[in-house]
C-alpha cells in the first residue's frame, strides 16, 4: 500500500515539497523513507518507497506524480502511434536509482523481507490513456472495447515493462513482489477476463520461477477475486469493502489473504479500532495464510499512534486462531 503517505512527521520532514518522483529517484532518500514506517511501527515487513509509474516515467514517457492528486500525463495514450513511446525497459540503465535502493534495504533491513512492486497493466494503461486519476475510465473502456488490437499490444507492452522491473527488484534482493491492480475492480467479470487477466498472468506467470511469493491487489475487486488469482497469485489482497472470511470462502484455502481493515475507521475511537481488528483477524482464523494489513493505503491524516497500537494488536494475536491468547 502507500503505507507512510504524509501520515509521519519524520516523512514530511526529509521528503520536502515537489514531486515524488525526485525522491523515488535519490536512492539514500529513498532507502530512508522506505524503513521509517517499519521503525516506528515493527512491522514485519518493507515495502519499497517507489511508485507504480516508476518504470514508465522512467522510459521517457512524459508521467508525473502530483502532489495530492496521483499521476498525470502530459500527452496521454490516444492511437497506436503512442505505442512508440513505450520501449522495452533495461532495468539497470533505466531504473539503476531503484535497484540501488533496493540494495542499499536488503542490507539495511537483515531479517526484515523487503517487497518489491509494479503497476499491473491495467491500472498504469488506465493512467497513460486518461491523462490523470479517474472515477469513470470512460476513455479507457473506450479504448478497450473501441480498438481491442490496440488496446492488447498497449497491455502486452505495460506487461513487458512490469515483468522486466519486477524481475530486476528480485535480482537485486527483494523479496515478495506485490503486483496492483489497484482500479481494476472497475471491470465487468467478463471484461476483466478477456481484456486484462491474460496481460496480468503474463506478469506473475513470469516471476514464477523466481520463487519469491506473489501478492495480487486491488480496490473493490470482489467480483473479480477468483479471476485475479487465477492470473497466478500466491497471496491476494482485499479491500474492506469484502469481508474477509467472504473472500476466503470465493478463494477457497489455497491462497493466502491480505487485509482488510479499513484504513478510515483508525479515526474512531479506540475501542472501535481494537474490535474491527480483531474481527478480521478471527474472520480468517483457523484458515491458512493471512497478511494483516489495512483494505488500501493510509490516509495522510492518520494518527501514527493509532497505527503503532494497531501493529502491537495484530502481534498479540495467536496466527493459528486469530484470537488473543
Ligand atoms: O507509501 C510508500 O512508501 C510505499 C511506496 C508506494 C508509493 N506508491 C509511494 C507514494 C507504493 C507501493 C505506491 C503504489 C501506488 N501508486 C499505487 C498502488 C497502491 C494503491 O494505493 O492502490 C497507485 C494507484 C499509485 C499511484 C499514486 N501515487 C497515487 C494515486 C498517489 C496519490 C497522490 C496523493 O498525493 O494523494 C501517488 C503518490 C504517492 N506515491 C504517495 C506515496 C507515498 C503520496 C505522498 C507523496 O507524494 O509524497
């Protein structure tokens, strides 16, 4: 997720103002920002202080990341002359800044796993196509159903480009690989399967023999779950918007789950916070595999007391139970 946002005071303090794409690309920055959450929360795991438009920012494609908004696109995707500007990715010329940072975690890190990230295609092609976040993807769709030839080679490309980087970041170290889908929830079942699962699977399909477990997320995705692990995911992540022991009962018991509190209930009251944790932790007890984590990523306002009581919570739970002992 994008766990610290502008929720912790020390981020704010060395991340300055502009664009975070000049931080993403000054490895000691960073490498510092990425361990910050997991120092002052214990958190049994990193992730990767990047972004999902890293690698297509870094090709050249003219991609920012505005402050409060999300990426934007100077000239967006709009015909097959665009697909031009999206070259294969060498990932230690083109990303080196990632990798180093990468490098520089693992040995920062010793037991603590690091995880590595990409955008899955969809959501970075809805990006490139709208020019800026969206709630309708009416450009996008159009494209989709409009030119499916187009819209194919587009994917297969973003594919490329995810695959390559997500490779590179486990040659480097990293140790699970997170790939998000994070708007595909706003597919049709029957779209999703034909115009974006076979782009996705070519991603995880092709880390596969890495070896290093693989987590598959998106927002309101609980009509397509069982069609995103079957893209190929070892772990699949859910929102609040399902609960969890749902998700467990459409995925069945051979894949791990994460989530799925509610990232806006951490501004209730304590003993709502305690409660909600401890029911989607008991939710998934006595079931196999579960990443406690928040449905989608910390809003900025955020108390980062409220995170540290939640992560000592989640610690005092038996896994194999999900209760306290
Ligand atoms: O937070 C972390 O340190 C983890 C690293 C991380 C970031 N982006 C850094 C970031 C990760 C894993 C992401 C993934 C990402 N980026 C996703 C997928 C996860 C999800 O939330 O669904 C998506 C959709 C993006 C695109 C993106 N980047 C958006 C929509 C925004 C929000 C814009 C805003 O300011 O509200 C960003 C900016 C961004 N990327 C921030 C962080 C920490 C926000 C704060 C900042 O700009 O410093």
């Amino acid at each position: 997720m994008r766990q610290a946002g502008r929720s912790l005071p020390e981020y704010r303090a060395i991340r300055g103002e502009g664009s975070i794409v000049e931080a993403i690309r000054t490895p000691d920055l960073a490498t510092e920002i990425t361990l910050q959450p997991v120092r002052r929360y214990g958190v049994d795991a990193a992730i990767l202080y990047s972004d999902i438009v890293t690698p297509i920012e870094a090709i050249g494609f003219g991609v920012d990341v505005a402050p409060g908004v999300g990426p934007v696109v100077e000239q967006p995707f709009r015909s097959a002359a665009d697909l031009d500007r999206i070259r294969p990715l060498d990932p230690e010329a083109d990303t080196g800044f990632v990798l180093e940072t990468v490098r520089n975690l693992v040995a920062e890190l010793g037991d603590t796993p690091l995880i590595g990230f990409a955008g899955a295609p969809f959501t970075v092609a809805s990006y490139l196509i709208e020019g800026q976040p969206s709630r309708t993807y009416t450009r996008t769709k159009s494209l989709m159903r409009g030119d499916p030839d187009l819209w194919h080679r587009l994917l297969g490309r973003l594919a490329d480009l995810a695959l390559a980087s997500l490779r590179s970041q486990v040659a480097a170290g990293a140790s699970a690989i997170q790939l998000f889908d994070s708007w595909a929830g706003a597919l049709s079942p029957v779209d999703y399967e034909r115009f974006v699962l076979p782009h996705s699977r070519a991603v995880l399909e092709g880390v596969a023999d890495l070896g290093v477990p693989r987590i598959h997320f998106g927002v309101g995705t609980g009509e397509i779950l069982s069609l995103m692990r079957d893209a190929g995911a070892d772990v699949m992540g859910v929102d609040w918007r399902i609960p969890i022991d749902v998700a467990r009962d459409r995925l069945g018991d051979g894949v791990a789950l994460q989530g799925n509190l509610d990232p806006a209930l951490l501004f209730a009251p304590w003993e709502v916070v305690e409660a909600e944790t401890l029911d989607v932790l008991a939710r998934n007890g006595g079931r196999p595999g579960h990443v406690f984590n928040l449905g989608h990523g910390v809003l900025p306002e955020t108390d980062p007391s409220v995170l540290e009581r939640v992560v000592a919570l989640v610690h005092e739970v038996d896994p194999a139970t999900g209760q306290r002992p």
